[in-house]
C-alpha cells in the first residue's frame, strides 16, 4: 500500500476499526452498496471489497492527494504482476466493486442520488478551540500540512457534539440519514474520551438502535493537544476518559491525563466500533429532512433516544408528521370550530375499524378538554338543575358547586347564572337513584370500570334519563383506549348496534399519551344534527379554537393505527333506532338560542371550497422562526420549568410594546386562545354585577359570546366622520348611566376597522374610565401589525390615573407572529380580588408546555430583535399594506364606501351602491340552487356567498350599521380570487 506525508493515517484507528468491521457476520457487506468515509489512502475499501464482495464501495475523502493515491493503490490490488486483472469467484474484478471520489464526507452520494446500504468510517476526532483555524490554514497554503490538517477536520461543524470532538461524526451521521436505505447499517470508529455514554447518544438522540462491536485502548497521540479539553472540563460538569497507560483499567479526566502526560507519562484513551440501524426509518428521514431544509439550528434540540420503545412508536411518527406539515405547508389551514376534518375523520375512521361503530364528521366536535366540553354543553342548555359526577365537578364554576337555587326555574335577572349542581357518585344504581329523586334536566356522568365492560349500565342511564325527561352526558374517558387492542366498551357495543338516541350524548378527554403528559382534546359524540351544530358554535364562541397542533397529534396515533388495518370487507351491519317515546327535553337556553340564530358564526364548509375573508387567521407565509420553535419546542425533551416560563418574557414585551406596568405582583394568565380568557372576564363581571360596554364596531365574536353568557351589555356610540373610533365624550355620556361599567376596548389596533388609537386618543378614553371607575378590558389580540404605528406608552398614564388594579390586558401572539394556527392567549390582572374571582372559573383551556416554550422562544426573538423573524413580519406588514390598497380600490371600483386601514387584517366598508338591488341567481354557490333577494344588511353577507363563494361578515358582526368586514390575509392565489368574487358579484348584481 502506497502512502504519502499528506494523508492522515491514525494505524492503531484504522487496524481497531477493520477489527471491529470483522466482528459482523459475512452477509453485513455482500451484494451490498457501501460508502467509507475518511478513506485515506483506500486500504479498509479495498479490503472490505476482497473480503465480502459488495456490489460496489465508494471510498471518499476530502483529501484530493488521498484519492489519488487510493486509485493507485486499488490498481495495485486489483492487477496481477503482468498488469492483467484479477477475478474472484464472480468474474468481478476490485476494480468493478471499488471507485475512489473527492468528497466532503457523502457530498458526492448526496448529489448523484446514491442510496447506500452500508456507510462505514474511521473518521478523525480532533478538538479544535480555534474556529478559525482552518480558514488560517487554507490562506497559508502550506501543501503537505494543510492537505494533512484538512484529512484531520479540524473546522468546527456546528454541532453540539463539537466540544467533544465529535462534530464532523455527528455531520457524518446526518448526512448518512439522508442517503442511507431504511434498513441500512451505519458503523464508525470512535476514541472513548468524550465518554462511552456521550459517543452512544450521539447515535440515539438521531434515531438510531446502537450497538458496540468491538473495543481496545490506544496510545494518545503525542501531537495531539488535550488543553481543550481541560477547559471545557472547567467550565462543565462533565469529564473526559482517559487512562493511565495501556494496562490502566481507571478512567482519568482531562485534566489528570493533561498533569500525567506533561509530567512524561503515556496517557491512553478506549477506541469503539459501533454500529447502529435507524430505529424509524422513514420517519426520521423525514424528520432530518426537514431540519435539513433551513432548520439545521434546531437540530441540537433533536432528542430521539428512548428507553422506551412505545414512548419513540407515539413520538417519532408525530415528529416526522410535524416536519411533513412545516415544510410542505407554508400555512396552517382554516378548519371549522368543529375541529379538524382529517382529525374527525380519524376519530370516526377508529371507531368504525375498532368498535365497528358506523360514524361520520358530522357526529363529532371537537373541544380543548373534556373540562371545556362539559362545561359549554351546560352553558349550551343552561339548566336549572345537573348532576354531575363527582370525578368531573372539578373544573366547573365554584358559583355551581355551591348554589342551592334547585326549586326555581324562573329569575327576575336574566343575566343571573342560575345552574345548580349536585354531585353524585360514579356508581349507576346510586346514580340512577339520584336521578329518580331529583329530576335533573342534565346528567353528566362516567362509569366504573366493571360496569363499562357490558352496555346494560349504559342502557339503564339510557332509560332513566329518558323516563325522566334528562339530557344524559356520558363521559367514557377512562374507558377509551388508543391501542391496536383495546378493552371490551359496553357502550361501543351499544352503539354498533343501535344509534345513539337524541336526548344523550359520549364525551371523551384524550389525555393518555405516553410522551406529552396533559397535552389534551377532547370530542363529543351526537347523532343529533341540531346538538352537533349547537355544539360547534359553542367552541367558537367561547373558545375561540381548540389548538390545532394537539389534533395534530391525536390524529397521528389514529393514523398509526389504521394504517396496518385491512378495510373492512364486510358492510356494516343495520343498526337499530332507539324508538322508545321520550318525554319532553331541556332545550337550548334562551340567551343560547337569541345568539345561535342570531350571531353571524362561520359558514359550514364541508368541501374546503369557499374563500374565507370572515375569520381573524393569518393564511400568510409562517416566517422560519416560528416553524423553528414549534418543532423545536415538541422535539425537546426534560425541558426545564425557566425554559416555560413566559412570564419574564411577555413583561418585557408589554412593556415595550404597550408600557404597560407590571410589578411581582402582577398575575399572568395564559390560554390556548385570548377569546377564551376575555370569556372569563365576562363572567366575572356578571359576578360582580356589572355591565359590559362595547364600543358600537367591536369583535363580533366578542359580543356575541357575551351575550351568550347572559352578560348585560350596552353599546357606546361612535360615529363614521370618526372611523368609528371610540371617544372621551361619548365614553362619558354612557358612564354616566351606567352602574359597574367594564369597558371594552381593542387596541391599538381597532377590531374590525383596522385604524389605530393614538397614545393621546387611549390616554383620554383611560382618563374618562378613571373618573368613574370602570373597569378596562384593553384588548391587544389584534395589534402588533400596525402598518407606520411605533406603539403605545402608557407607563406615565397608569402612575398619573392610578389604573393598576382597573385595567386587564388580554392579548395574544398569533396575528402578532403571523403564526396562523399556533395560537397563545395572554391576560394581565392586578387586582388580586379580580384574580381570584376568575380562578373560581376554573375551566381554562391551558396551553401546554409545548406551546409556551415556543411562546417564550419567539418573545426572546423579538426581545433580541433577531433579523430573520422582525424582518419576515416586517415584510409581511408590508404585503398587508399594499394588500388594504388593492383591496380598496377593488371595493371602491365596485360601488363599496371604504374605510382606509391603517394595520392589521381586516377594513371595513358599506355596500352603498348595493342596497335594494335585486340578486337573481339560477345556481347558488352554496347549495346549487335558485335564490333571489332584495339586498340588504340583513343578507348581503349570503348575497355575496351563494353568488361567489366569498365569505365575508356583514353589519351584524361588525356592530357598525351597513359596514361589512373583508380580512386580508389570505394565500396571494385565495387573496386574488376574492378580488376576482368581489368583481363578479358587481357583474351579477348589476
């Protein structure tokens, strides 16, 4: 074998390695494609290639002297003394199964789509202190030496593994993902000084199954300077391996072999091979895929090394789901408050294929928690007495627990909550008994566990209720097992025979995953169209979403386990209808009802086909960061409670953004969504007996929810010369008469006009509220895409108004981020007598650690003013913009009055051109069939829908006579097609 000074040759390495390779059966490289690494001058390829006889060996090195003495050697090897070639047994030369190439690690496999069985190497671990080192070696241009250092690899790659000394294997291991085959076998040679526990994770925290083939000790090489590693020691807790000498059976640390070998001793260090299999194949290719994909800065988050291996079955599939959907998707899409179609779907899809129980999207809703479904199915019927089990009482309102009001149906405050709950023990005959001598109007009940194997405590309940005139809530959570094989359900029994009757309900919290503990959802099952509908305007209205990631989740556990299932090729079986007669029912309570019908709420788009310029989502590009800190924040594991904690983080941003005062007694409350927590402000101003005060073009959604909780609302008047802003004057007008007053206020950036409150405009509306001690709900949700707006500074406001204790601020972080479906809700109280008022309002959709981990990632992004993610919201302001523009003149040249935005997402503007025109359609877009109107407030949100598709919101959402609302943030292929509609409706009409 032929060798020259520019090749780094480390023999003991080498000679340990080929032992090690050795150790596997003959089978591991015949007929194999094989790539080594680091192949130097060739002679581990060339004897891998004589050995086992692989399909081909790509030996590759960075060093181009290296690949030139290879191919010489190869051609030594592969002639005989007359310069003929020499064949093995299959009439193949070395020379047909050996090719030597200049390549940075597997660049050159990479870039010509080799896929490899094999990938092997024997690659240099040298600590480098200097990261500039190479760059200074390249300009020296000293040819030996630096060809010898660049075989060595001295630069740093990146890696955390590179203050072991390991960051060119952990490179080497990560581009081997990309091109290995899923059953394919990584083996490399590694020098024990980092420790035998660092060199194995640095395989498992990838994806990788390990195993150590062989192990030896070698002689520290004298050139070799280990005060790197002595430093790293001082300032870790962790420690090197070294040994004193060969026979030395005690490892030493970095800093003892650095003493030993100054004072003359030899030092030595353990040499391994080992060899490891990816775990999840095609799962974490597609993982590293991702991170690949601009995401290499998250790749030291990554942590897929499991002691258990259903705990990496639940987690690696999700993980490599997520990565799909961040890098194929450069938005998270709308879905119906229901929850997620695909979702539903595979909730229905589990049933049908586990408990042979025929259902479809339209029977299931989906809810932030079981807490939250129970609580809004309650508040749905709003009956004068439920009983409850006690297993489920504890999230529910403490007003409910402890009211006795069970004899009077009827209050002279319509506003009063008025619901009484009884709890009851689990056990059905205790139960059953209960209800008998009570007569609730609502049960919300579990089972025991041997009374859940058969459906005859479920059909008792079933009866009882019934004969009673109850609506019945079943809660099977404990009972609901996401498993390939999953215990006897009487219930599920039941419900493959006989259809779920109309009077009662299945609820089920998924809270039992083996990875992300109290990551929840929760669905409600109902076969009645009227409860599932109700039930979806629920979600909506009070919760605002259930969070989109969470399903995300749960829908991949199903996926897993429908992907191994045959269809089912026998046709479900006919299943019963209950026909028993049952007596008349609790209905939707009456403030329900007046919102359902009323509340303009989102449009049922079963097909996914219309254009939704109605819902306050961003379907604009996620900029990188964002995508970075969620995946980051599920790939984490063991994080510390400092590295959740959001609330250092959002004080400093409130601050900045707001100056809003915040002192250690200042109380920060967080949610999935900041519709949820304003929901909870609404009850306890019903609590405290005061009166909500909505500037006349707020959220409709807002009031609506309001209105739906029973809160007494009045409306403050603004006027159009003043883009319908609120003012000082008409703010005192309405205080004046008013008891307790809330104020509600949405700024800076105004909800749904889209102009902005100046600091002297809020200081004199917070001035106004001082006077008369009214309480303010300063809604910021809808800021932070202010178009030429710095802000507000309300530090000197507070001090000088004394407003501490009367102001909240909710806000939220989606449209702030442009994060589309990531959502965080915020709320920030004083008034420790407030706080503990909504804490008695327990049910809070909590966002899970996940969440606020990426939360408190992107606020530190911000606070550090880091380019990529100020300078992809900044550009996105500016596509906002210049959409508001387009969208004006679009309106405005289609007879549209239109009030100029000034930041955020939506505008408004009022259809004077429109109104007493009649629309004559012969095919509507929504049902396909023949409508005809006169237009006007009332319908020209429908007009515009069954004519075009758009969805938009009219006057009654916006609170603002005659002003419809578009939303701006659409993908720019949707945002032009709802151009084209707003054209084609003026086409239509006129």
């Amino acid at each position: 074998m032929m060798v020259i000074p520019s090749i780094f040759i480390p023999e003991d390495w080498s000679f340990t390695f080929y032992e090690g390779l050795n150790r596997h059966p003959d089978s591991i490289f015949k007929d194999k494609t094989v790539a080594e690494l680091g192949c130097g001058n060739g002679w581990i390829s060339i004897a891998i290639a004589e050995k086992w006889s692989p399909l081909k060996v790509f030996g590759l090195d960075i060093n181009p002297r290296a690949i030139k003495v290879s191919w010489i050697n190869l051609y030594l090897n592969a002639l005989d003394e007359n310069g003929q070639p020499i064949y093995d047994g299959e009439n193949k030369t070395l020379l047909d199964r050996v090719e030597f190439h200049e390549s940075d690690l597997l660049a050159y496999c990479r870039d010509r789509g080799i896929q490899l069985e094999r990938i092997v190497g024997c690659i240099p671990q040298i600590l480098n202190p200097n990261p500039d080192a190479m760059s200074k070696m390249i300009t020296e241009n000293a040819s030996e030496e630096f060809l010898y250092s660049l075989s060595n690899y001295c630069a740093l790659q990146g890696f955390v593994e590179d203050q072991f000394g390991l960051g060119l294997i952990a490179r080497a291991v990560e581009e081997g993902i990309s091109v290995i085959k899923p059953m394919g076998i990584m083996i490399f040679n590694m020098g024990g000084r980092p420790g035998q526990a660092v060199c194995k994770r640095l395989f498992e925290r990838r994806g990788f199954h390990v195993n150590k083939l062989w192990q030896t000790k070698v002689i520290q090489a004298a050139d070799t300077d280990i005060s790197a590693l002595v430093e790293i020691e001082k300032n870790s807790p962790h420690r090197f391996e070294f040994f004193m000498g060969l026979a030395g059976d005690q490892p030493i640390c970095a800093r003892t072999a650095w003493a030993y070998g100054e004072a003359g001793g030899r030092i030595s260090h353990a040499l391994s091979v080992y060899s490891c299999q990816l775990r999840q194949p095609n799962q974490v290719k597609m993982i590293f895929e991702f991170l690949q994909n601009g995401f290499q800065e998250i790749s030291s988050s990554l942590d897929l090394s499991f002691e258990d291996d259903s705990v990496a079955d639940e987690k690696i599939p999700f993980l490599a789901y997520l990565a799909n959907v961040l890098k194929e998707s450069s938005f998270f899409p709308y879905e119906p408050p229901a929850g997620s179609i695909r979702f539903r779907n595979l909730i229905a899809g589990f049933m049908k294929t586990y408990h042979h129980t025929p259902l479809t999207t339209d029977n299931i809703v989906i809810f932030p928690s079981r807490a939250v479904a129970i609580e809004n199915a309650l508040r749905l019927f709003s009956p004068r007495l439920a009983i409850i089990d006690e297993n489920l009482t504890r999230h529910l309102p403490r007003q409910w627990l402890t009211s006795l009001n069970i004899e009077n149906a009827e209050t002279d405050q319509p506003s009063a909550d008025v619901l009484t709950v009884i709890e009851a023990p689990r056990q059905s005959d205790l139960m059953i008994e209960l209800i008998k001598k009570l007569k609730p109007q609502v049960v919300v009940t579990g089972m025991a566990q041997f009374e859940a194997i058969t459906s005859s405590a479920f059909e008792h309940l079933l009866d009882t209720t019934r004969a009673i005139g109850s609506r019945l809530f079943l809660d099977i959570s404990d009972h609901f097992e996401l498993s390939s094989l999953p215990s006897p359900n009487g219930v599920f029994k039941y419900l493959a025979g006989t259809s779920l009757p109309s009077h009662a309900a299945i609820i089920c919290g998924l809270l039992k995953n083996q990875v992300y503990s109290d990551l929840e959802v929760a669905f409600v099952i109902s076969e009645e169209e009227s409860i599932f509908k109700a039930l979806s305007k629920t979600v909506e209205l009070l919760e605002g979403n259930t969070a989109l990631i969470s399903q995300y989740y749960y829908g991949c556990i199903l996926y897993e386990l429908l992907a191994f299932q045959l269809a089912d090729r026998h046709p479900s079986p006919e299943r019963g209808c209950d026909k028993a007669e049952t007596v008349e029912m609790i209905g939707f309570s009456s403030s329900a009802i007046s919102v359902l019908d009323t509340a303009e709420l989102s449009i049922d788009d079963k097909e996914n086909s219309l254009l939704h310029m109605d819902v306050d989502q961003s379907f604009l590009p996620i900029p990188s960061p964002i995508k970075a800190a969620i995946f980051e924040s599920f790939a984490r594991q063991n994080m510390a409670e400092s590295e959740t904690d959001v609330a250092p983080s959002l004080r400093e941003f409130i601050k900045a953004a707001y100056g809003f005062p915040s002192d250690s007694n200042t109380e920060f409350i967080y949610s999935d969504c900041p519709q949820s927590l304003f929901n909870k402000l609404v009850l306890c101003c019903i609590h405290e007996g005061g009166t909500l005060c909505f500037p006349s073009g707020s959220n409709g959604n807002y009031v609506s929810a309001a209105k739906f909780l029973k809160a007494n609302i009045v409306d403050i008047p603004t006027e159009s010369e003043l883009g319908f802003k609120l003012t000082e004057n008409a703010l005192t007008n309405v205080l004046q008469t008013v008891k307790k007053p809330w104020v509600y206020i949405s700024g800076p950036t105004i909800n749904p006009t889209g102009l902005i409150y100046s600091n002297e405009e809020i200081e004199s509306i917070l001035s106004s509220c001082a006077k008369f001690g009214a309480r303010v709900v300063l809604d910021t949700s809808f800021s932070g895409l202010e178009f030429n707006f710095e802000g507000w500074d309300l530090e000197d406001s507070f001090r000088k108004l004394n407003l501490d204790l009367r102001v909240c601020l909710l806000g939220g972080l989606s449209l702030k981020m442009l994060a589309g479906g990531f959502t965080f809700g915020f709320l920030v109280m004083a008034d420790p007598c407030l706080v503990d008022e909504l804490y008695s309002f327990s049910g809070l959709s909590k966002p899970h650690s996940t969440v606020k981990y990426a939360t408190k990632k992107l606020l530190g992004h911000r606070e550090q003013k880091a380019g990529n993610l100020l300078d992809a919201i900044g550009k996105q302001k500016q596509i906002l913009g210049n959409r508001s523009k387009r969208l004006k003149e679009t309106l405005e040249g289609c007879g549209w009055d239109v009030l100029e935005p000034c930041a955020g997402v939506s505008m408004v503007a009022k259809p004077s051109a429109y109104v007493s025109k009649i629309i004559k359609l012969d095919h509507s877009y929504k049902d396909a069939s023949v409508y005809e109107a006169k237009i006007a407030d009332s319908n020209i949100r429908e007009a515009i829908l069954r004519a075009t598709g758009l969805c938009i919101n009219s006057s009654s959402w916006t609170g603002i006579p005659g002003y419809c609302r578009f939303t701006v943030a659409l993908t720019d292929s949707e945002f032009e097609k709802a151009l084209d509609c707003i054209v084609k409706f003026k086409d239509i009409v006129f």
